[in-house]
C-alpha cells in the first residue's frame, strides 16, 4: 500500500499505478493513475498526451503547484496535503494556464476535466492512494 505519509520518490520498485479513494465519500477518482516521483517523471506529467481517459489520472509527489503550458486538454487538479485531506481544487484547469503554489499541498492528483464533480469531492475530503495490483 502506498498511502499519504511515506515518500516513494526514488524507491526502487515503487508501483508505477495507483488507485486514489475518496475515504470520505466512499469513491474512485482514478483506478488507474500513474505515479510521477521522480524529477523526470513530475516534469514530464501529462505533456504529450491527447487526452486523459475515464479513470485514468496522475499522481505528482512531491507538488506543490501545476502549470497546463503546452497540453492540449482541461484538467481537474486537487491538491493534497500530507494527511490526504483536499486542500485545493481546481476544475477545470485550462490548457496553457499556471495553478496556485500552494505550500501546504504534498501531492496533487490530475484527473479528467468533470471527475471531481462527477465524484463530489471538495475541500476537506481525505483522498488515500493505494497500490494497484
């Protein structure tokens, strides 16, 4: 399990896909969201994708705030302290848009534009990630 306290930057053999629950709301907002831990990985995030899929998502830890430059589709973006609880929301994120730094925010979760309605989360809900089998 991974879960919202330990760092899995740069642990070898980390799981590259994850499940994020809404603990709160009993939900899935991503079965299949991708890890980005790394520097590499978080730089990279969804630059050069057409698009996210139902379910799909990615999972930038460390992050403290998101740009949109260069991507060809909105985004929901939650940011997230290190308790899991939602601290910030942004729905939708516009291409070539800058996020808030946020300094409380250990990670923020990208989903496809309409999840978090679609899912009711708001301020104040804990989200855990959990490894994918």
């Amino acid at each position: 399990m991974v879960n919202n306290k330990t760092s899995v930057a740069g642990v070898k053999g980390t799981p590259r896909v994850a499940i994020v629950l809404s603990t709160t709301k009993g939900t899935t907002l991503a079965s299949s969201a991708e890890l980005a831990t790394t520097y590499a990985q978080r730089r990279q995030g969804l630059l050069g994708r057409s698009s996210l899929e139902e379910g799909e998502g990615l999972i930038i830890r460390p992050c403290k705030g998101v740009h949109s430059f260069g991507m060809k589709f909105p985004i929901d973006v939650a940011y997230v302290s290190k308790g899991g609880k939602v601290i910030h929301i942004i729905s939708p994120l516009l291409p070539n848009r800058l996020g808030p730094l946020t300094l409380r925010a250990a990670w923020v979760l990208e989903l496809p534009q309409g999840s978090l309605l679609r899912t009711e989360t708001v301020f104040g809900d804990t989200l855990v990630i959990l490894q994918a089998n």
